[in-house]
C-alpha cells in the first residue's frame, strides 16, 4: 500500500485510478475501500476551495493498492475536464461513495452516543 497524500496536505494534484483500489482513513485506525475502475479521486478538496475559497488542504489520508494504476490530474486541467461527461460522471462516483461511506461513519457514532449528547446533536 502507498500513501498519497495525509490529512492537512496541500491538495496539489487530483488523480484518475485506472484499475485497483484507495484506501482512506479519518482516524488511522479504519480504513474504508473504493475500488471502482476509472473513477476520479482527489477532488473533494479543489471543490471546497473553489466554493469557499480556502486553501485546498486534504480532509483524510488516502492510500493506493500496491497493484493499482492511477494518473495525476492538476487542478486546472481537472476544472477543464469535469466538462467532459465521462470525467464528470467518473467524479461523481467517487464523491457519491465518499458521501455514502461518510454517512455511515456518521451514523455509527451517532447510534453510540446516550440519549443526552443525542439531544446536542438534534438540536
């Protein structure tokens, strides 16, 4: 397993996985999997940069499967290809996923707090 890039990094680049798998992690302790074939990954945070405008720091580690096969995407090149369909639909798998794991996550710790921090969190 390769490590590509940790929490707080500069997002410097957003990259296109050909075959294999990435691995991420929030707490370095679990690590969730998405292996779809030609999905863009990476993007997340030139997103929320360019929404926000904020710096585009990473929000989790990602790895890659030693047997994986993946291409940098600069971030200028990644805005000029999301207008392209396959592009923009491969992104959007991966931030589906993202979301949908992410919401898991959430879920889960959710369920293990008592009825009293629940409270905080209906609110």
């Amino acid at each position: 397993m390769k490590k590509l890039y940790n929490y707080l990094d500069n997002a410097d680049f957003a990259y296109f996985l050909e075959k294999g798998k990435i691995l991420f992690t929030f707490d370095n302790k679990k690590f969730l999997e998405i292996s779809d074939p030609n999905i863009v990954f990476g993007t997340v945070e030139f997103f929320v940069q360019k929404a926000q405008n904020v710096p585009p720091f990473r929000l989790f580690d990602l790895f890659v499967d030693d047997n994986s096969i993946f291409k940098k995407i600069s971030p200028v090149n990644l805005f000029n290809l999301m207008a392209e369909y396959n592009i923009g639909f491969n992104t959007n798998i991966f931030l589906a996923k993202l979301l949908d794991i992410t919401n898991t996550l959430y879920t889960e710790g959710y369920n293990k707090l008592d009825d009293q921090k629940k409270l905080f969190y209906d609110a």
